[in-house]
C-alpha cells in the first residue's frame, strides 16, 4: 500500500470574507499535525491583534504588510517568513496597493475554529482524479 498525500487546490476553494478587504477562509486540515490556512489583504483594512495557544508560521507570497507581534510592527514582503510563538499578540496590517497574500501554518493541528475547505476535484492528473474518487 502506498501512502496517499491529502490535495487541494485553493482556486477550486471558497474564500470568505472575515472583515472589509480582506479574504481568507482557505484552510487545509490535510496534515497529520498542521492546519494551513491562505489569506488576502487589501489596505485599508482593520488590524485584528489577537493570540492564541498554536505556533504560527506566517509565509507572505505577494504583496507587502506590517506584521505586529507584541506590539511591534515587522516590515515583510513577497518572500518573507515569520514565526510567532503561543500566547503572543500579533496581526497583519497591509501597505502599498498590491493585495498581500499569505500562508499560514499551525502547529499543533487548529481544528476548533478552523473548518476545512473542500478536496480537490480534478486537477488533470490521474493520481489526482483517482484521490478525488476516493472523496466521493
């Protein structure tokens, strides 16, 4: 038997819309340890300062932003990575007229407030098509 990795494809996924300019909503519940969610931040928006009990590795992949942790601001950009302990205030302000993008990754596994979006469909690829057999 061989081992199966969990896919999806985020375009195929419905985004929400937590706050005003701003998207998330993508999460992938496919790792046996790690929750990733995907995110999108247009200025102006409202900075959410929060904390919570998971590691979080934050990866921006477009765009530029502030990103407060104990209330102090880090300048990142396309490329950058970032990693807030537990337990310490932090969120994201965007900058510049690019919409930032990001990835984050939640160490242990986020499940209580993070609802998984839906496998992928079909990507093409046969171990694709037969991984979303296997969902139906």
């Amino acid at each position: 038997m061989s081992v199966k990795p969990q896919l999806l494809d985020i375009k195929e996924c419905d985004w929400g819309s937590p706050r005003k300019n701003m998207r998330g909503g993508v999460c992938f519940q496919g790792g046996t340890n790690v929750t990733m969610t995907i995110g999108e931040g247009r200025y102006p928006h409202e900075t959410k300062v929060h904390a919570h009990d998971y590691e979080q590795t934050v990866f921006i992949y477009q765009g530029e932003c502030e990103f407060y942790v104990d209330g102090i601001p880090y300048h990142m950009d396309e490329g950058c990575l970032m990693v807030v302990p537990p337990d310490v205030e932090h969120g994201i302000a965007p900058l510049g007229n690019i919409p930032y993008m990001d990835m984050d990754i939640f160490y242990p596994k986020r499940t209580a407030d993070r609802k998984a979006s839906v496998p992928v469909i079909s990507r093409g690829h046969l171990n694709w098509e037969n991984e979303a057999k296997q969902h139906e």
